[in-house]
C-alpha cells in the first residue's frame, strides 16, 4: 500500500542465488563449488515516517517489520 514515502510500494523481497563450478583444465576432476546470495529487503517501515499509525495502514507495517526480523533470522541460518 502507498505510505508518505512511497507512492507505489510493492514491499516485496528477494534473493538471487549464484552457484558456480570450475575446474582447471589440467584437473578436470578437482571440482571448485561456490555460491553467491544476494538479498533485495523491503525497507523497514517507522510510523512515525510513513504516516502509518493507526488502522490497517499500520498493521500492515508491523507485520511487514516482523517479516523482515524473519528473514533476517532465515538469513542467518543460510549462511552457517
């Protein structure tokens, strides 16, 4: 939904993974694996920015806050 400061907010997130693998021609059987995560997150929503204190506009905030405190977790254990 659109907030004081954005007009047209998707809030979605998004994560693009990379998996490479290489070897030297001299070894082709030495296999090297690597990955790359990249992460696009919605912005944190602050009441007090958006406007957004009262009504659905504001429980809408609070939950998208506690999906990124979510993913953020998800994250983490990702990369152990």
């Amino acid at each position: 939904a659109a907030h004081r400061l954005n007009a047209a907010s998707s809030r979605s997130h998004a994560l693009f993974t990379l998996y490479v693998d290489t070897a030297p021609a001299a070894s082709p059987n030495e296999v090297i694996s690597s990955r790359l995560t990249l992460v696009d997150l919605a912005g944190s929503e602050r009441q007090s920015s958006t406007g957004a204190t009262e009504g659905s506009l504001r429980d809408e905030s609070v939950a998208i806050n506690k999906s990124l405190f979510t993913l953020r977790q998800v994250i983490i254990a990702l990369s152990n």
